[in-house]
C-alpha cells in the first residue's frame, strides 16, 4: 500500500505520518512539538496561532 504524502497545515511541509484534525493533516514531528512545547518557550505561541487558524475555518 503507497503512502499518501500530505501537507501538514502547521510547518506546510509534506509529509506521510501524522494525525487529522478538522480535517486538517498535522505532521508527525509538529504532533509531538505541540504536545512537548512549554508554554515559556517562543515557539508555544507560534504553535496556538496555527492551532487557533486550523480551527478557526469551521463555524459552530
């Protein structure tokens, strides 16, 4: 069985492991960084903006 390579919608590379969320594809490596991320380092904020678009594009 092939692979299917998507675009994962936090680090916009590609990529074939990893989860759906909203119908969005989050990469392996950026599921185990917003997991692990403290919420001092830098990167915690830039991760909740992307979280934050991801769902953002659905209505409730």
């Amino acid at each position: 069985m092939e692979k299917q390579i998507k675009t994962c919608s936090v680090c916009h590379e590609q990529h074939t492991k990893g989860i759906e969320v909203f119908s969005s594809f989050i990469c392996q490596h950026c599921e185990v960084e917003i997991v692990e991320v403290d919420s001092s380092h830098f990167r915690y904020q830039l991760l909740v903006d992307q979280l934050k678009r991801i769902s953002g594009a659905f209505s409730y």
